[in-house]
C-alpha cells in the first residue's frame, strides 16, 4: 500500500489559493476601473497616470480622448485610459459650488 504524499496536497491547496486571488483581485480591479468609467465627465476634476490634476472640458467617446483644463486657458489632450483617478466627481463639484 503507497503512503499518502502531504507534500504534493499542500502544492495543490496553495496553487489553488494563488489562482483564487488572482481571479480576486482581476475582479475587483475591472470594477474599480469600471466605477472610475461613470465618475469621468466633464466637469469632474482629475489626475492623469501622469500625475497632471485638472478638470474635465469634453469627452470623446469615439476616439477615447479627453479635453483637461489645467489651468485657466491651458488645456490638454490625452486619453481616456490616461486618466489615472477622479478626485472629485461631477456631483460633488456642483454640491460644494452651490453651498
């Protein structure tokens, strides 16, 4: 009778571990990047993977690119996956504009 090998179960459970955080984490990072899709608008103030913070002018969808004022009459193109995080939606801008 052959005795039971601990070894290659321990492999098989951590190797079953790894590919549950990964399916894990993938599936958190698409719904970040899915809830920072909805946040872009214009209006909505943003930082690029670039580091550069402004606030969304215009949008183009079909192109994927997107019109940033960084300043009073300077503007930038750049696109859509550029934008790194949204630091303050749309909503919240007009909320604080309007108290």
């Amino acid at each position: 009778m052959e005795e039971f090998d601990w070894t290659t179960v321990m492999m098989v459970a951590v190797l079953a571990m790894m590919v549950l955080f990964m399916i894990r984490n993938s599936r958190k990072r698409k719904a970040d990047l899915e809830n920072l899709r909805t946040q872009i608008a214009p209006g909505a103030e943003v930082m690029t993977s670039g580091g550069l913070f402004g606030v969304i002018v215009s949008i183009d969808e079909e192109n994927n690119q997107a019109v940033i004022e960084s300043v009073p009459g300077t503007r930038f193109r750049v696109h859509t996956q550029a934008i790194g995080r949204v630091v303050e939606p749309v909503a919240a801008a007009d909320a604080t504009d309007a108290a």
